[in-house]
C-alpha cells in the first residue's frame, strides 16, 4: 500500500521530477524536460481535480476515508508511470478510472460484509449519472459533508483543508502552527464520526439549506480571518497561505452557488480585505491602521475582482457577508482616508444590526459614528458595551483611540493597557504599545486626537 495520507502537490510533483542520484546522472536532458512537463501536468490535475475525483469516489464507494486514499494512490501512480507512458489525452479522467479501480481492487481484497455491498454498489451505481447543474456536483456535497455541524468547527476546519482543499497534514499543521499529530488526530476522529453516525454525504434537504451554507461560509471565513490576523505570541502578523486557500475554496463554493449572495459576498469580502495585506505590517512588525496605510501598495487587481462582485445586481436582500464586503467598498474607493463616506458606512452598519445584531456590530457602527459625528457620541455607545464585551480586546482598543481623541489621556492609557493584555496579535500589541506610550508626551500644539478609523484587524 502507497501511504499518502496528504496526497500533497508538492510530494507528486517530487514524485514525477525526482529520482534517485544515480538515475539522475544517467538521465538526458530531454528526460529532464519531459519529467518537468509531467510534473505540471499532474500539479495542474491534483489542484483543479482533487476535490471532484475524492468527491465522485466517496459518492460511489460510501467511505471517505476510502476515497482519500484510493485518489492519492492515483495521483502518485501518475507521478511514477506518466514520465514512461506520457501524459493521457484526458489526465483527470486516467486519475479517476485509476483510482476507482484501486478502490475495486481493495474492496475485493476484503471479506466484511459491508465491503462487498460497498463493491456491489461501485460495479453497479445505482445512482443515474449526475446532472451537470451545480447544485449536485460532487465537490459541493463534499463541501457539505467536511462542514456537517455534528463535527467540531476545529475538526470541520482541518477536514476541509485536507478533503476539498487538498492541502497536507504537514501543511495545515505548519499554517495553524500546531503539531501534525493534532492535525491527524482531528482528521481521523472527524472521519471516524461521519462514518459512526452515518453522516450522509448529499446534498441538504431544501429547508436546512440556508443554514448549512451558512456553516460552510463560517468555516471558510475563520481560514481567512486566521491568515489575515494571525493568533499567538510570535505568530506572523500575516499567513498569506491561510488566506489565499480560504479565497480558492470560497471561489469554488461560489463557482458552485453562483446565486447565492452570501457566498458572493464572501469572496468579495476576502478580496477586498486582502487586496490591503501587503500594507498592513511594517517590516518592523507592527499593525499599520487603516487610515495610516500606504494606499499605493494596495493589490488593485484584487479590488477589481471584489468591487465587480458587488456591482453584479443583487438578487436579493443583502445578508451579512454582503453588508461587511459593501463596507470594505466605501474603504476601498475612498481616494484617501479624508474622503471615505462615513456616513454610508454608519447607513450599513445599521443595516447590519438589523439582521445581525451583537455587541460587536454595535462596536464597529460606534466607529463609523465617531468619524460621521464625534468621538464623544460614539462613546456614548460604546459604554453600553462594557458588560457584554469586556473579555474583548478590540473593546478596549476602540475605547482608547475614542478617549484619546476626546482628549482624555489617562482613561485612554488605562485602556491601552487592559487591550494589550487581551491581545494576542503581535503586530498589533506593538502598535497598541506605540500609541499607549504616546501618551506619555504631550500632544503637538494643534495635533488632533484620531480614531482608529474604521479597522481594529
């Protein structure tokens, strides 16, 4: 048996690209380009397909598990005969045949009982060939299953990396900087829950529908929010591949549910949130504001995807990722941090509250109202906060910049400080650092107080 427990690219295209010293000083160059070419041929099918082939075989053979593993022994297959045979005139198609056989041959080679109706199942499939239209495709279903809401979000989470993502063990241990046992760990038990409470792997009925796409977007966005503001002491301010797989499987869902507006307005989100990061971190390390960031350095390819998703016409009424990602819009359009419409951005968050009120919402809108009207009418809302969002950080970080731009320095210092103890971002707790022992010295003659301006992450 080929243990690939991650089936991983980079593995495969060692696989295709490499052999052993002695081979590789026999070898011609013309070997070395055909292996090259081969090894983008197989990269290309494991990124583009790998969800769609475990997808199809777990729909046939009923065991994820199976699946996984009989499609990673597919891949390296063509990694180790392609150099020799040549690429097939359908690569995706060799690798599902391939690995649909694989899972024939293991069945067979089993006695249990339900191994065999699992091969009768396969030799027969009683299913009729799946429609083309999106709602039925394999990868969504697979998405559905990884996210069930039985399984914990810290196992949904790593079983979608792995199963749709096709990211390793070792890679998503290296992004949540976490053992790979842990990883493999969550993985296992995550597999062995769906297979023990028979966990179906279809699509929703139509009345739970909304809420389990919801759960899917909510897996999605903790991936991207994990890369764009990272947790831990020591951690990267920033962990780009955390946030780029989050956008590639978010561009997938939406690939699949083009209708949907939430989804839409994920990805649009995620865009727009990213096309900032290069300008969010100094080389020193520390959380630049929004206000303060270079807007030159901003991805604009990215705004341009993101700010066409919005201007798609709406189907129907704005949901919350649709509100966040107009948000970002009025950022992302704002020449400058002087012109930003405050006063549209005050309009959507109200919106916000409306279909999904929580103090946190309340503590962005008292932002916007700060900027709009006055810092001391924004802390009028914020203090009505203190209860429910005490043990919150970005509580006290919006507190402190209000009080100091009411030019209350000492509550503003004791806020600085109660955020620096819950922070847990290292670029910011050097930013919240900075702006604290700032207050130490006076402020120039005519300098302004200022708020945080619309970004605490």
């Amino acid at each position: 048996m080929i243990i690939l427990t991650a089936g991983s690219e980079r593995d495969l295209l060692e696989r295709a690209d490499g052999e052993t010293t002695g081979d590789a000083a026999t070898r011609s160059d013309r070997g070395f380009s055909v292996n090259a070419d081969v090894a983008e041929h197989v990269g290309q099918v494991y990124r583009d397909e790998w969800a769609r082939i475990v997808g199809g075989l777990t729909r046939r053979c009923g065991d994820l598990d199976l699946a996984e593993e009989m499609a990673a022994e597919a891949f390296a297959s063509a990694a180790e005969r392609w150099p020799d045979e040549g690429v097939p005139p359908n690569p995706a198609g060799w690798i599902t045949t391939t690995a649909y056989r694989k899972a024939i041959d293991r069945l067979r080679r089993e006695s249990f009982r339900d191994a065999k109706h699992r091969e009768a199942l396969m030799l027969h499939d009683p299913e009729p060939p799946e429609p083309t239209g999106v709602i039925d495709d394999d990868r969504l279903r697979l998405l559905f299953t990884c996210c069930h809401p039985a399984l914990s979000l810290e196992a949904r989470v790593a079983l979608t990396l792995r199963i749709v993502g096709g990211l390793t063990v070792e890679e998503i241990a290296r992004a949540f900087l976490i053992q790979e046992s842990a990883v493999r760990q969550r993985i296992t038990r995550a597999k062995a829950k769906i297979k023990t409470e028979r966990i179906p792997y279809r699509m929703p009925a139509a009345d739970d529908l909304r809420i389990r796409i919801d759960g899917v977007l909510a897996v999605l966005y903790l991936i991207f929010n994990e890369g764009y503001f990272a947790s831990g002491a020591g951690v990267p301010a920033l962990r780009r591949e955390l946030t780029g797989e989050a956008i590639r499987l978010t561009g997938l869902l939406r690939e699949l549910l083009p209708a949907d507006e939430e989804v839409t307005g994920l990805l649009a989100l995620m865009l727009l949130s990213e096309a900032r990061a290069a300008a969010r971190v100094t080389d020193g390390g520390e959380l630049v504001r929004l206000d303060e960031q270079d807007r030159g350095s901003w991805d604009h390819e990215l705004i341009g995807r993101g700010l066409a998703l919005l201007d798609e016409p709406p189907t129907a009424a704005p949901g919350r990722h649709r509100l966040l990602a107009e948000i970002n819009a009025v950022h992302v359009r704002a020449t400058d941090a002087e012109h930003t419409d405050w006063a549209r951005i005050v309009g959507l968050y109200e919106q916000l509250e409306r279909i999904d009120s929580s103090p946190v919402v309340t503590l962005s809108r008292a932002v916007a109202v700060a900027e709009r009207d006055s810092p001391e009418r924004a802390l009028l809302i914020v203090e009505t906060l203190r209860d429910a969002l005490d043990q919150f950080h970005a509580f006290h970080v919006t507190r402190a910049e209000l009080l100091r731009a009411a030019d209350r320095p000492d509550d503003a210092r004791a806020a600085y400080e109660r955020a620096i103890a819950l922070a847990d971002n290292t670029a910011e707790i050097i930013h919240l650092t900075r702006r604290r022992d700032e207050l130490a010295a006076p402020l120039a003659p005519g300098e302004p107080g200022r708020t945080t301006n619309g970004e605490s992450r």
